[in-house]
C-alpha cells in the first residue's frame, strides 16, 4: 500500500489559512504519489505552542478542519488522517481524524497534553485503536504519546500500522550567552530524539508507522512570562518506517515544508524490540525532564481556572 506523510510548516492561530495551505499540501501529495494515504500532523490547523491567541484555535469537532479531511478522502478516494483542536462538550481536545473514502470516520483523542497545552485543551481517554475499512486495525498517535512506553504498550500487537503526527517546538533562538549556547545544544540533541524516535516506536509496536511532524519557525510566548517572546522551530522529521524500523522515506528540518511517500505492507503485528518499565522512549534531555511535571501542573490550572470563568475558549460570531 503506498503511503504518503505531509510536512507542513504552518503559522500561530492562523486556523483559515493554515487549512487552506494544508489541502494545497494533500492535493499536490495526491497529484504526485498517488497514494492510497495521505497523513499529515496532529494540531495542523494551528501548531500546538504557548501563546494567548490559542484560546480562538478550537473549532467545533465537526467544524471547518473535519470538513476538509473528510471532503477530500472523498473526493480523492483515499484515507486522510489529521489532528486539530476540537470543541466538544465544553471541552477542547487534541482530535486526530482518519476519513475514509466511503465516508467513515474514526478518530482519537491525545491522552496527554504536552506541558503548555495543557493551557488549551484537555486529555482523552480512548486507546487510540480504530478499525479502518481500508487499513484493518491501526492506531492513531499524537505529540509525545509517541514518546512513551504506555502508549506502545496499549498498540503492540494490536494494529497493523501506526498513523499521526508530531508538533514539536524547540528552545528558543532568540537568546544570546550562555542561555543561548544552551539553546542551540538543546536543539541538536532533540533532534537527535526526533530522529530516531519513529523507528523506535515501530520496532516497539510491530507494525509500520507514518509519521508527520511540522516543520518551520514559529514564535510564541515563554511559558511564565508572557510577554517574553520566545522565537522557535519545529523539529520536522516526518517518516515513513517499516515495522522493523528501516527508514523508507523522510523529510528533516533542513528539508522544509513537503511531503514523501513509501510502500508499506500490512500484516499481523511482529514486535521487535521488549517494552521497558520507563515513562519516555527516548532518553530525553535533563530539560524536559524537569519541565515536564511542573509545566504540566501550571497549564491544567490555567485551564481549570479559565474554564470556571467561561473564557477557556475564545467565543467566535
């Protein structure tokens, strides 16, 4: 089955055009490989980052970017996966859509915000296992629940591919001295993580992954202090990996905005490499280590608060 994965490089809270340059995106992948999927990240209607303007991104779960995965599966006649901030039930949610061709419609939600966006939306509770008419048993992944064991737990063995995406912003590269010399090491060792992170996963849960990140600089503001500007990029490294955690395809961050694609083949789960009793798949750095809870505990306050005040979504006309 040939495969197709979107890099997109997409601008803060820009939901309108951010959509229209992304189906520019799925049609040329479409023109171009003629695949029988078109995968493109979590959060790609706005990168999931840390500014105010967040709060206007959700969209009704069956709103403006569910209306463009489902409308071009159909009209292309292939499966379209995607992720946005979906609104449902007075919630916002990291959703992630598979559309099929027939008009069905399987999605998940991502488990755990990651740090900062825990300000904008909340966690789910599904496993992330769909039943896909065209693929069988897949599961769909979003962010760093590629990075955890747990989440390789509940897949391994139990699907035939792996789909999602990744929205991955780095330290800042705005700062000078020493802050700066920390940023920029910072960067080349997540990439490092980034890099190899879609193979370790595939070779945890058995089954080929497709994988899309975005890509390109982005500024947002430094979590605690708002007014600080914090001027960023996305990592990138969208892949297409086979089960045994061969690269077949791949875009990095020097790549820029585009798309690959590959031929997989599904077949039953063969895990290759044994789960471990840790929280992250790769060794993340001291960093994110010690970020992780705290920025983690302050956003889904942030969020609480806001949602107890009514204004935890931006109200649209």
């Amino acid at each position: 089955m040939t495969v197709a994965a979107v890099q997109p490089a997409l601008a803060l809270a820009d939901v309108d055009n951010n959509l229209a340059r992304l189906e520019g995106l799925i049609r040329d992948a479409h023109r171009t490989h003629k695949p029988d999927v078109i995968i493109v990240p979590e959060a790609a209607s706005a990168p999931n980052v840390h500014h105010p303007a967040m709060r206007t991104v959700p969209r009704p779960e069956r709103g403006a970017p569910y209306q463009l995965l489902t409308g071009l599966a159909r009209e292309l006649g292939i499966v379209v996966g995607g992720g946005y901030l979906a609104e449902r039930d007075g919630d916002a949610y990291g959703h992630y859509v598979l559309a099929e061709a027939d008009g069905t419609v399987t999605g998940h939600d991502k488990d755990i915000p990651t740090m900062w966006e825990q300000n904008y939306y909340v966690g789910g509770h599904d496993d992330g296992i769909v039943h896909s008419s065209t693929l069988g048993q897949v599961g769909l992944v979003c962010g760093w629940e590629w990075a955890r064991f747990s989440t390789a737990a509940r897949l391994r063995g139990n699907v035939q591919a792996v789909l999602g995406g990744m929205c991955w912003p780095t330290t800042p590269h705005n700062w000078i001295g020493p802050a700066g010399w920390w940023g920029r090491r910072e960067h080349q060792l997540q990439i490092g993580l980034a890099r190899k992170l879609p193979g370790q996963f595939a070779r945890l849960v058995g089954a080929p992954v497709v994988h899309a990140s975005h890509v390109g600089p982005i500024t947002m503001r430094l979590p605690g202090l708002p007014r600080v500007p914090y001027r960023t990029r996305m990592l990138g490294e969208t892949q297409i990996v086979e089960r045994d955690g061969t690269i077949l395809a791949r875009l990095s961050e020097k790549d820029g905005e585009g798309h690959i694609a590959a031929t997989i083949e599904l077949a039953d789960p063969h895990p290759i490499d044994e789960l471990e009793e840790a929280f992250w798949i790769p060794d993340m750095t001291a960093s994110v280590r010690a970020t992780w809870d705290l920025a983690n505990f302050h956003g889904k306050t942030s969020y609480r608060l806001r949602k107890i005040a009514g204004i935890h979504i931006a109200q649209r006309e």
